[in-house]
C-alpha cells in the first residue's frame, strides 16, 4: 500500500478518483500505511479527506502527525492556488469581453 499511494501522490491532483482507496489507509494500524496515505492525500488536494487527515495531528506516531500537518498545509495552498487561477480567469474573460479601444489591437480579423 506505501508504494500505491506514493505513486498516486506522485502524480497529484489528477490522481483525484483514487481518494476513495487512500482514506482507509489514513487510518490503518500500520504507520508507513498511514504516513504515506495521508502524504497522497495532501498532493492530491483531497480537501474531502480533511477530517480524516485532522485525526492524525494527534497520531502517535510524530511522523505521522507530522504529515498530518503537512497533508492539510499543502491543500489549503492547493485550494487557494485554484481559487487564484479561477479568479485570474473570470478577469481575463471580462477584459477580454470588455469593448476597451486599448484592446482592439489584439482582435483577431478574418
């Protein structure tokens, strides 16, 4: 399982459709199974998989708590860094939408 879910975390946000086979590992009695699942998590973005995450600040295993911590600093960036792209997007559109003389110059004519 440690080597399933480095992969999956390997590959990040499009490895999305895995979080449903990495939260239980969050929660195995193994600490690598834990470490490494909830490592995934946090590179996926899995903001669903919060609660799940929050449990293991208190693990006791302090590397795993330690991931913990991480896992949910790394979605919280994730989230915020999507919400900047989302918003530099509907910006671009608006200007681009907008009738601004400035910006006829980059009309594209047929």
């Amino acid at each position: 399982m440690p080597a399933l879910a480095y992969t999956l975390g390997m590959i990040g946000p499009a490895a999305r459709d895995a979080v449903s086979v990495l939260m239980p590992g969050a929660n195995d009695r193994t600490k690598d199974v834990r470490y490494y699942s909830i490592w995934a998590l946090g590179r996926i973005g899995a903001s669903d998989a919060g609660a799940v995450i929050s449990a293991h600040l208190n693990d006791s295993e302090s590397s795993v708590r330690e991931q913990a911590k991480r896992a949910l600093e790394t979605i919280a960036f994730l989230q915020m860094a999507e919400q900047n792209v989302l918003s530099e997007r509907g910006r671009a559109k608006s200007v681009a939408s907008s009738n601004e003389p400035g910006l006829s110059r980059f009309s594209i004519h047929r």
